[in-house]
C-alpha cells in the first residue's frame, strides 16, 4: 500500500510538473528561454520511459536552438545528443547516427578534442554501432575512445573504465570471448580497488566476467566437438540461459539512452522540480 501510494504522489507530481511546463511553453514569449522549457519538458518525458512523447520536444528545441543560438553552442549541442539518444532508445538508427557524428563534430568544435562531453560521444557512437550490428566499426571506435580517454584523463577515470566495459560487451557481441574476459579483469580490478568489492558496478563487472567465462568454455568444447550450426552460429543468445542473459540490452548493458546521455543539470524529477520552484517565484 505504502508502495502504491509513493507511485500514486509521483505520478500526481510528475502531472503537476508537466501542466506547469505546458503553461510556460505555450505563454513563453522568448525564443530561447522556450527552447529551454521544451527541452525541460523532453526531460520529464524521458524521465517517465516516454521516449516518443519526448522526441518532439527535443526535436523541437535543437531546431530552435541552431536557429537563434547557432549549431555550435553547448545548449544547441545537448539538445542534439539527448535527441540522437532518443532516436536509438526508439531503434531509429539511421536517424540517431547522422545526429551523434554531427553532435561530436560541434562538441569538438565547442569543447575540444578531449572533452568529457567530446569523449562520452565518441563512446555513444560506438555503442550506436554495436546495436546496429556494425561490431568492427564499434571495437575500432571504442579502442580510440580508450585511447583518448586514458591520455586525457587516466585508466582509471570512471570514464575510461565505462568505455572499456563496453568494448568488452562489443567483445562478446562478436564471439571474442577471452578478450571480453580481460578486458573485464581489467575493470573489476579498478572498480574493486576505486568503488570497493559490493559496489554494484563492481558486482555487475563481476558478474559479466563469469558469463564471459561461461561463453568461453562453451565456444571452446563447441569448437573440439560439433561445428556451430547454421541456427547458432553468430548467435550468442542461442549458447545457453546464462549467455542469453548476458546478450541481453536489458541485463548486460545499461539502457541506451542513459548510456548515451551526458551530465545534465536536469536529469531527474527531483531536479526538474527545483525549476518549478524557481520559475513560480
């Protein structure tokens, strides 16, 4: 009941969120000041698994943004990402590639090089390529990012190591088990010396080591035995239960679209609501 009445209390103040951003968008006079609600508005949408219903709020304040501010102002540039974001969290591929490799582009030309933001895109677009299939374009990808990442800031920045976890899955995706378990090795020996033993980073890396293992030992007998059939060769999911839960976009990687988000001063509905009490003074 205590359960039913907490999702009852956010559900109301999420409604109240949304009508008063409503108001201020359709009342909103200032061009970029409404882009802000709108992409505020995208926020909260995303923030309630509503992706479609955020598409065109974030559509529609990139566009605004790249008119009045320019296509290489940081704001226009988050719109963009968090838009791009979306298109993948909605299978629109096509859509979110063009988006990232322009939004890498303008973070390059805005922050440099080696900006986290810079990076953190570098790393969107691998993992884009690993859901698309593409896993030759994502390992080279990602290696890169690695590289920058690690000269930029150190192995063992939380990023670097974010980086490496997903060439790792990029690994597995394309049946490279044993470097997908070094690779991992690698992580856990730094979230277990950085984050400690029962962090849940470390025990998810550590749960993705064993599965590496696990796939491994099986491509091995398989490889001794019988040859992959036609039905699973290249189908890592059709090895075993552990394995099919390894594959899985919803158990070994974290949801996309937050994999692919950047830092946003607006990330949650806790920090959403601190706008509401700002704008209604």
């Amino acid at each position: 009941k205590s359960t039913g009445r907490k999702d009852g209390t956010r559900t109301d103040m999420v409604s109240s969120l949304k009508q008063t951003l409503m108001e201020r968008i359709a009342g909103c006079q200032d061009q970029v000041e409404k882009a802000a609600l709108q992409h505020k508005m995208g926020v909260l949408c995303c923030d309630m698994d509503r992706e479609r219903e955020a598409e065109p709020w974030f559509a529609a304040a990139y566009e605004t943004r790249r008119l009045v501010l320019g296509c290489t102002h940081v704001d226009t540039t988050e719109s963009m990402h968090e838009l791009g974001a979306v298109y993948s969290q909605l299978g629109e591929f096509l859509n979110a590639e063009v988006l990232l490799k322009k939004n890498h582009e303008e973070y390059q030309q805005v922050l440099g090089s080696q900006a986290r933001e810079t990076l953190q895109c570098e790393r969107s677009l691998g993992l884009l390529y690993s859901r698309k299939g593409k896993l030759e374009d994502s390992e080279n990808c990602l290696i890169q990012c690695i590289k920058d990442q690690t000269e930029a800031y150190g192995p063992d920045d939380s990023d670097t190591i974010e980086s490496e976890l997903a060439l790792a899955k990029t690994f597995v995706f394309e049946r490279k088990f044993s470097a997908a378990e070094a690779v991992y090795s690698e992580c856990l020996e730094k979230q277990s010396r950085i984050l400690g033993d029962d962090h849940v980073d470390t025990r998810r890396t550590r749960i993705q080591i064993q599965t590496a293992g696990f796939l491994h030992k099986q491509q091995h007998s398989r490889t001794n035995s019988v040859p992959d059939s036609p039905d699973t060769q290249g189908d890592v999911s059709a090895m075993s239960p552990l394995s099919a839960g390894a594959a899985s976009s919803e158990q070994a990687t974290r949801p996309l679209r937050k994999t692919l988000s950047l830092p946003s001063p607006i990330r949650n509905l806790k920090k959403i609501l601190s706008f509401r009490q700002t704008t209604s003074a």
